[in-house]
C-alpha cells in the first residue's frame, strides 16, 4: 500500500475562474505532505483534485496530470469512483453519516459497496477505530448513533471510517481547524502513526502543525486577489521552516504577511 | 511595557447607567408582547372552536360501534341508524392508491431537482410546471380526469378516476417538501460519501433519503391530509354509494366528504345532522391517525440502534 503522486502542469478551473496554475509536484509514499499558504491561494481547491472530488462542484475542471504511481487519474476511462476508493478523505469539519450508529459509520464504506460479511465488518471496524486511536472511548457504545461523540471523536470517526476502505492515499483537509488542543494533539499522533501504512497530505492553517507533523511542506500563495494561486516552494519540512529559498516563504513562516 | 502601562488612561471614576430601560422602549417592548399575544389568541380561537364543536356534535355516534362496521344503505334522512364504513373504506382506499401513485413520481422528481438537474433548463422548466400545478383548483384537476379518462377513454366513474385527480393535487404537495427536505441535507455528508468510493446513485438512497426520511414523510402526511379532504373530485368522478363498494375500479364509492355533503341537505333533521358532524369528526380523527403513524415510522427508521 501507500503509492507516489506525481502532479505535472496542473490548472484548476471553477468555470472560467482559473483557481490554481500550473503545478508540479511529487509526494512521497508513506511520508506526511503539508500544505500552507494564506486563505483563497488554492491549497485545498488543488487537494480535492488529487481524488477528483473538484469535479463533484458544477462547472469545476482541471487540465494537467495527476499520476498516481504509473496511472494518470485524469486519463480517459478513469472512474472518479474507483479513484475515491484509493484516494480517501477527511474533512474540515467532522460530518459523520447523522443517520447510522458508531458501528455502521465506520462499516460504511464497506457496506455501501456490497460488503456483507458481518465478521469481516466486524473485524474491520474494529481495527480502523484501533488505527485511528478511537477504540477505548467507544468500544462499548459502537452502537449508538455517531453524532453523539465530542467533536474531536467525531474527526478520529471520520479518519477510522476513511481507512477502513483502505486507501493508498489519505487526504485531510485542514482536520483540525475545527477542534480544541488536545484533541487536536491526538490527531496529529494519530497522522503520525498513518504513515506509516498510507501516504499522507494534509492542508493546514497552522504553521506549528505543518512543521510537528510533515515531512515535506509545499507552499502555496497567490499574486493578488482574483489572480490564480500557485505553488511557491516545496521542500523538506525543515529547510522550507529554517531556511527557505524564496522570500515570500519566509515572509509567511515569519508572519510578516498572511 | 512600562511606557504602556503609563500611558493606559486612569478609571475616570464615573457610574454608567446601565440599569434601566428608556420609558419609550419599555412601552414598545409592551406593546409588541401583547399583539403578539393577542394575535396567537385570535388564530386559536376558531381551531379549538371547530375542534369543541365537532367533537361535542360528533363524538356519540363514535361510541356505537355499528358506526364503524356498517354502510348507509337504505338508511334514509329521517332515520337514526348505519354507518360510516362505506365512507372510511372509500376514502382510504382513494387516498392510499392516489400516494401510491403520487408518492414515489413525487419523490423521484425532487431528487432529479435536487441532486441531478440542479440549474439545468429542464429542472427550472419542472419546478415552473410544479408551481403551476400547486395553484390548481381541486375542481379543475376533476373535470381534467373526466376530460380525459371519461369523454377521451370512455371508461365510467369510478374510484380510480378519483385517485388519479388526487395525484395531480397531492403530487406538487410532496414534491415541493421533499424537495426543501433534500436541500437541508449538508453536501458535506454527499462528498463524505463520495470519499469513500460510493457511487452517487448509492450516496443518494442509503444517505441523503434516510437523513431526509423525517421530513419526506411528513411532506407525504400533508399531502395525504390535504387530498382526503377534497370534494370536487368526488363529486364529478365518482358520486356516491350508501353501499359499501370496495372497488375502485367499478362503480359509485362512499367517501367520507360526500357523506356529508349528502346529509348536509336536511340539517334539520337530527339523525342527519347527527351524521354530518361524527363524519367530519372521522375525518379529522383518520388525518391524526395516519399523522401518527407517519412519526412512529420516522422514529423507528431514523434511530437505528442495532
């Protein structure tokens, strides 16, 4: 499992809007990507083309290449659907299925594709909530509904349901923008122990997370409002946080802008 | 720091008032409380005002159970006696094939609205037709059906007929709240689903309909509420029978709104006027039933605890 993306020419569109141009990039198997950058500069509008989730807007298109190992996602014949079973995702706010219990949340993925083993769900739910460090808190109310945990649970929910499909890829969409600090910590520990198995990229408005959790940081901005947002610098997490090569990234990192 | 702290101006020692409110304000604060008020008040007063009566006119030929077991027949104006079973079993059984056949068109269409034709020419072309439909006369859609199903087909008048005039009422009804019902669900849960791999198809049967069960059912209710109610249809498509007749397909049917209007026209005798009121009665008792049922039903399909 955990495959390589590699992102070459990329141009996102909502209509005519040009949102993000031409990015390039690679992401490492089995590694944390950050992506940083103010609002508005297309960081998480370029993430939900990694799993073709920007098409679902009207009118929204992409050109460019996603290749996902040796496979481009944007080829003809590609299924959105089976791209999405591969490329999982979390997002900014916990959005738990409000009419299924803990149980059946997790088993969702499974379920609605025709899964029906009961020990094999079984089995299932119970490592993705171990995975995704939620065991203990519910192992004994798995089947109460899943909008009655905290919302901090709720995220560790949606990350144990997004694994239990077992995707190459997990993509997280500023996971923790919407949660207080421990429980943003047990997320980040968890990304931690995510990769693991999986790829990992993670947008984030916070600068301290990209640098405890990310092995490669990328930095998006945009020249002014209205223009396209682009992909500045990427690099090691490190050096992009102690010595980046462009100035607008240091500018950012030092909170003199953004 | 320090030059801060200097500089930070000194407490000027002067009480606000922060107790009381200004005199003009009070007195429309007061104002306000009590035409609302009032205005509550006036919109109960002819609710508990029907309910009061037709349940004090009403209520006695409920006890009797001869009320729910027998028909009309030959019980004539004068005469104490019969039942309503003709009537319930007409409207029931027009009702029920009327959302049989309206529920699921109505429900179809405010997923296409909703989750496929969003924005397109023939979605707004739909939702045009539908606003139409909802203002149509009960009258209109019958003499429609009898156009149609009796002078083009040349079938008789029957229950069916009924039903089916039913369909072009209830339909935009239930469309138009399922339609409201499905909106309300986040698209956060769609691209949750989508996420996962779920086809869109799938997304919308196991979960946008079951977020939305609730409200589709009540939608369902008041559709149902609204066309049980209608007497236009009855009248021009299928009559009525004192009789008990089960089929829809064949000949006069008792309907619980026809049955008073049948012995609306001797109010002054007490048998009839009896009559009227425990049929009118039945009726506001079968909606509350079905009303009932529909929560139970949402209740039992929303919490799954299993």
């Amino acid at each position: 499992m955990a495959k390589r993306i590699e992102v070459s020419g990329l141009n996102v569109y909502y209509g005519d809007f040009k949102a993000v141009e031409d990015v390039s990039m690679t992401i490492e198997p089995r590694s944390v990507t950050a992506f940083i950058g103010p609002s508005g500069c297309g960081k998480s509008t370029y993430l939900r083309t990694l799993n073709r989730m920007h098409e679902v807007i009207p009118g929204a298109r992409v050109e460019g290449k996603v290749m996902l190992d040796q496979q481009d996602l944007y080829a003809s014949g590609i299924d959105p659907v089976a791209v999405r079973r591969v490329v999982g995702m979390v997002f900014q706010r916990p959005n738990p299925f409000p009419t299924m219990s803990i149980f059946d949340n997790v088993a969702s993925g499974l379920k609605l594709n025709g899964v029906k083993d009961k020990k094999k769900l079984t089995e299932v739910v119970e490592a993705s909530l171990k995975g995704a460090n939620l065991w203990n808190e519910v192992k004994d109310r798995l089947e109460k509904p899943g909008s009655g945990l905290s919302g901090g649970q709720q995220q560790r929910l949606c990350i144990a349901r997004a694994i239990a499909v077992e995707p190459e890829v997990i993509l997280m969409d500023e996971p923790c923008s919407a949660l207080d600090p421990i429980s943003t910590l047990a997320i980040e520990d968890l990304i931690e122990k995510l990769k693991d198995k999986f790829t990992v990229v993670i947008v984030t408005h916070n600068m301290q997370q990209a640098a405890r959790v990310s092995d490669q940081t990328a930095f998006f901005n945009l020249a002014a409002t209205g223009k396209p947002g682009r992909l500045i610098e990427m690099g090691p997490t490190k050096q992009i946080f102690s010595n980046p090569n462009e100035k607008a990234t240091e500018d950012y990192i030092t909170g003199r802008f953004g | 720091m320090t030059t801060l702290a200097a500089n930070k101006p000194a407490y000027d020692g002067k009480t606000l008032d922060l107790t009381g409110k200004s005199g003009a304000r009070a007195f429309k604060n007061t104002l306000a409380t009590v035409l609302i008020v009032l205005c509550f008040l006036v919109a109960l007063v002819p609710l508990l005002w029907i309910l009061w009566t037709v349940i004090s006119k009403g209520y006695h030929l409920l006890l009797d159970p001869n009320w729910w077991s027998q028909s009309q027949r030959g019980v004539t104006v004068r005469r104490v006696g019969g039942g309503a079973y003709h009537a319930i079993m007409g409207t029931l059984i027009m009702a029920l094939i009327c959302a049989a056949i309206a529920v699921p068109i109505a429900i179809l269409g405010a997923i296409y609205l909703v989750e496929y034709g969003k924005g397109t020419k023939a979605a707004k072309v739909v939702s045009f037709m539908i606003d139409i439909l909802t203002g149509v006369p009960s009258i209109v859609a019958a003499l429609f059906i009898y156009a149609v199903w009796i002078t083009v087909f040349g079938f008789n008048r029957v229950g069916f007929a009924v039903s089916l005039s039913l369909v072009l009422l209830m339909l935009p009804v239930v469309l138009r709240s399922t339609e409201e019902m499905l909106k309300l669900v986040p698209d956060e849960l769609r691209e949750a689903s989508y996420a996962l791999g779920v086809p869109k198809w799938k997304t919308i049967l196991k979960v946008v309909v079951p977020t939305a069960f609730g409200g589709i059912i009540t939608g369902v209710m008041l559709g149902l509420a609204r066309v049980m109610g209608e007497t236009a249809p009855l009248l021009i498509l299928v009559g009525y029978s004192k009789n008990i007749n089960l089929n829809p397909f064949e000949g006069f049917m008792g309907a619980l709104p026809t049955m008073i209007n049948q012995d609306r026209t001797e109010l002054a005798l007490q048998p009839a006027a009896d009559r009227v009121w425990a049929a009118a009665l039945t009726l506001i008792l079968l909606v509350l039933l079905l009303n009932l049922l529909a929560r139970v039903i949402a209740r039992f399909s929303t919490i799954k605890s299993k």
